[in-house]
C-alpha cells in the first residue's frame, strides 16, 4: 500500500512538472511534505541522509556558484568576450557564429548554462545585426553551445553534479570521460550550424568592410581576478581535495560569499543572485526520490528493465543514452536523472558491474545532451527564446526545434562509437 500510494505521489508531482502548470519548486515541496506525512520517508532521515534525502553538498555548491556568478556578472566579462571575438572574425558572419558557439560552451564548463545564455544572448543579437545577418542562428549557437559545454564537467550542469555527487564522482574522473564528449558535441553542433546556415551566413562584398561599434569594457577588474582565482580554487578542490579532506561545496559556498562581499553588494542585491526557487525545487525531489527508494519502488522498476531489454551492457547503455536524450528534451533532465540514480545503481548491483559504470556516463550524456532537443528542454533555452521574444525576434518552438532535434539526434549518434569502444 505504501509502495503504491509513494509511487503514486510521485507520478503526480512528475505531471505536474511536465505540464508546468504550477511552479516547479511548489509541487517538489508539496510532494515532499505528502511522502513523509505517509511514512515513506521520516523527518531525520529526509534532511540528513544525502542518499534519501536532501543532498546538502550539491545545495551549498550551487549557492556558492550563483553567488560567484553574480559577483563575475557586475565586471562585463562576458559581453566583453562576445565582441572581442567579433572583432577578431573581422565581420566574418560564419567565424563570429563560430566564436560565440565556443565561447558559450567553454564558459559553461564552469559556470551556469543558463546564466552564460542571459549574459551572451543579447550581446550575440546585437552583433548579429551589426553583420547585418538574422539573430537566429547566433541566438541558438550560444542556447545550444551552453548545452553542450556544460556536458565536459562535475559542475557545468546540474544533471553531472547530481550524479557525481550520489555515485561518488570526482572532478577529474567526469572531465576524462565526459570532456571527449563534450567536444564530439560541440563538433557536431558547430558543423550542423556551418551546413544548416551556409547561405544565411554565406560571406558579402561588404563584409570586410564592416566595423563592429558595439564596445564592452571591463570593470571592476581586480574584483574579476580575484574571482577567477577562487573559480580555480573551486576547480583545483574538486580536482585534489579529496585528498587533503576539503569540502569543495564548502570552498564554492566560501567563495561566493567573498567575492559577494568584494563587488560590495547588498544583502538583498547578493540574496537576489541566488535562486531560491530552483534550490527549493532540488531539495523536495530529493526527497520524493529517497522515499521511492524507501518504499522498494525503484528497485523494481531495475528489475522490469532488465526484464525488457536483457543484460547486454553495449544494448543497455546505447538504450539508456538513447531514451534520456529523448526524455530530456520533453521534461526537465534534472527530476529525470534524479529518479533515474536509484534505478542505475540497482541495475549496476544486478549486473555484477563495478562503479563508476559506463551507465553513469550514458545517463549524463544523454540528460545533458537531451537538453537542447526542444524549447523546454532546459531552462537555458526557454530563457534564450524569452530573450529573442523582447528583441523582437520571430523564434517558435518549431524554429528552435528544426535546429535542436537534429543537433541533439546527430550528437548522440556521434557518441555511440565513444560508448562502444572507448568506455566499454
């Protein structure tokens, strides 16, 4: 009866979601309050277990990460990155395309995808028209590229973080693996855009003759050093802090706060950099996941998998790479893989694999790969597409998905050799 009444919760909370009807955090924590009032879950257990319940290192992270964002936000860095590469295409459409494409996705392999997209978007539209070209493309290479990006490390995407974080994965264990996919990613995607766009980014006689006037300059520049210095600390804790008993979530939230304290921002200007409402929202699935895990819930749906497609690794982790990629493109890839970890981890037990398994990998490739499939994909691209509606650009759902299907299909088919006789 519990099993059914918390698996049942769950469904609920998942549809809800799915049809964003009510905001994401609301129905987290609504599911939360349901699922231990039932007893699937107890108090104690919800708010100290990392593996049933809240997962505190990954919350600490992310506070850590917005505060840092937004101190870095205050000095222009990326705009200033956005036409500095512009001028060094020399009014080339195509290599401008290009560079933004590359900026987008090294920026996210540290910070925020959606955060790079707010910051580059209008920058890459306002360049764009400068060339005289359409915004589209420029607007969908920085979406997109901030996608991709995010694949190669722990903390570019969410989906990385919460599976390093439950499975006891370190910084550079997910860059050597991940990092190669990342880049096929970005290979295809930059290669789709060149085809796709050709004649719309095809070279004019007044190219050459184009001067960017668009101007970005940097403020607030030992504040930008400072920053980037504790970025590497983050990274640097990440990478060896294991060794030494560091706390990396404890060295960002640190961070953070310093460099809050040096762009001197208020207390509510430093509040209004975090997002409260997505932090809320991670905290309540955690735990509407522990008690399916409680409850045996997920144990069986490993069970049923293994039941339907066998025990081939090579046929489960293609399958899996394959289904979250869809998956992820229809509904948020953060809920998936959260409700997905348990799941592996039963799987990996029932195949005698060791961890981490290459169905840790498959799963993170495909979430966040999967992401850039359509509009509501990630809320990078719903943010992107808000961004083109205030410019006044025409970018439907169908638009960006004539784009983002084909990227996402192509850069997950490009990986099925890398899973097959790389990691295998």
């Amino acid at each position: 009866m519990l099993l059914t009444v918390t698996s049942l919760i769950f469904i609920v909370a998942f549809i809800l979601i799915l049809t964003e009807k009510i905001p994401h955090y609301l129905v987290a924590g609504i599911g939360a309050i349901a699922v231990i009032a039932i007893g699937a879950l107890d108090p104690v257990t919800a708010l100290t277990n990392h593996e049933m319940g809240i997962d505190w290192s990954v919350i600490f992270l992310l506070i850590g990460m917005m505060l840092m964002v937004g101190a870095i936000k205050t000095t222009g860095v990326f705009q200033f990155l956005a036409v500095r590469a512009a001028i060094l295409a020399r009014g080339n459409a195509r290599n401008t395309l290009l560079l933004i494409l590359g900026i987008s996705a090294l920026t996210s392999t540290v910070l925020p995808n959606l955060t790079i997209v707010m910051l580059v978007a209008p920058v890459a539209i306002h360049l764009a028209r400068e060339l005289g070209r359409s915004p589209v493309p420029f607007l969908l290479a920085t979406i997109i590229g901030s996608n991709v990006g995010g694949t190669a490390t722990l903390i570019g995407d969410p989906p990385n973080l919460i599976i390093g974080s439950r499975v006891g994965i370190d910084f550079m264990q997910m860059l050597v693996v991940m990092g190669p996919i990342a880049l096929i990613g970005l290979v295809v995607t930059a290669a789709y855009f060149v085809i796709a766009f050709r004649k719309s980014l095809a070279p004019t006689n007044d190219d050459a003759s184009r001067t960017i006037t668009t101007t970005a300059t940097l403020t607030n520049v030992p504040l930008l050093v400072v920053s980037l210095i504790l970025l590497a600390l983050i990274i640097g804790t990440y990478i060896v802090g294991t060794f030494f008993g560091l706390s990396p979530e404890y060295i960002a939230l640190s961070s953070g706060v310093l460099a809050t304290l040096m762009s001197r921002a208020s207390l509510t200007q430093a509040a209004a950099t975090v997002e409260w409402k997505t932090l809320g929202f991670f905290a309540g699935l955690f735990i509407i996941v522990g008690a399916l895990v409680s409850v045996g819930a997920l144990e069986a749906v490993s069970r049923w998998l293994i039941s339907v497609i066998g025990t081939d690794i090579n046929v489960i982790s293609i399958s899996l790479l394959a289904f979250s990629g869809i998956v992820s493109g229809i509904v948020d890839n953060i809920p998936y893989v959260t409700s997905m970890i348990p799941v592996i981890f039963n799987l990996n037990d029932a195949l005698g694999l060791s961890e981490p398994s290459v169905l840790w990998w498959a799963l993170a490739t495909g979430a966040d790969f999967g992401g850039s499939l359509t509009v509501v994909g990630a809320s990078a691209n719903i943010v992107g597409v808000a961004i083109a509606h205030r410019e006044g650009i025409k970018l439907s759902m169908w638009d960006y998905a004539k784009v983002g299907i084909p990227v996402t299909l192509l850069s997950l088919l490009a990986t099925v050799p890398y899973f097959l006789f790389v990691i295998n």
